[in-house]
C-alpha cells in the first residue's frame, strides 16, 4: 500500500469518527433543545411562542409530545434548532456594547417587529396560494 493510499484511510477514518460525534452532538443539543421547548410552552404558552419563533399549532404539539416522541425526534442529525440572528440588525446589536440590559431589551423589539412582521404576511401568503 502507498503512503498516498494510507493516507487517504487515515483521513476517511477520521471523517468517519469526526461525522460520528457530531451526529451525537447534534442528537444531545436537539434533546436538550426540545425538553426545554417543551418546558416553555407548559409554563407560558404565549411567552414560549414568542420566544421560540413558533405559532399555536407547533406550540400545541410541542406540549403534547411525549417524552419517547422528543428522544426519537431528537437523535435525528439535523439540527432542531436555528438561527435566528440571521440579519445584520441582530448581530449588530450583539456588538454594539451596550449595557446587558438594554441590548436585551433591543433585541426584543427587534424580535416582536419581525415575529408581527411574519405574522402580518402569513394572511397574505394563504390568499395567494388560494
């Protein structure tokens, strides 16, 4: 075996290994991810839909899933969870330097405006697939 051929193993093995642990990663952060989701929205249904960026009916699914349902959920290698500092105005908020509490505080109206910006284009989206 060349030393090319040995290696492009090693490497392949090590790929192999690395995809293995993040799979597992992805499973703890998605379980971790979905418990307290779910812990959220028994506690204060409405609080939980805001933040976690959902509507009544996967807020309503969540609270009912059992814990079996979240662990076969949960181990998929897909991330549950996303960003949703995905624009320039939240990142830009994070670096500002502002006082802890203040920046939180940005970062919420900045939240409401795009979660009642989504919520006020929902209506039109179903009218024009109508």
């Amino acid at each position: 075996m060349s030393f090319e051929s040995e290696m492009g193993s090693d490497v392949e093995n090590c790929n192999i290994t690395a995809n293995g642990v993040i799979s597992r990663e992805i499973g703890e952060i998605n379980l971790a991810y979905m418990l307290l989701a779910q812990k959220l929205v028994k506690q204060d249904r409405a609080e939980a839909m805001f933040r976690l960026g959902v509507g009544r009916e996967l807020a309503d699914l969540l609270a009912n899933m059992s814990l079996s349902q979240i662990v076969k959920l949960a181990a998929s290698n897909f991330l549950l969870c996303s960003f949703r500092l995905d624009d320039r105005p939240m990142f830009a908020v994070v670096g500002e330097g502002k006082e802890p509490a203040l920046q939180q505080a940005h970062m919420s109206i900045l939240m409401a405006a795009r979660q009642a910006q989504a919520q006020a284009q929902a209506p039109m989206r179903g009218a024009s697939a109508a």
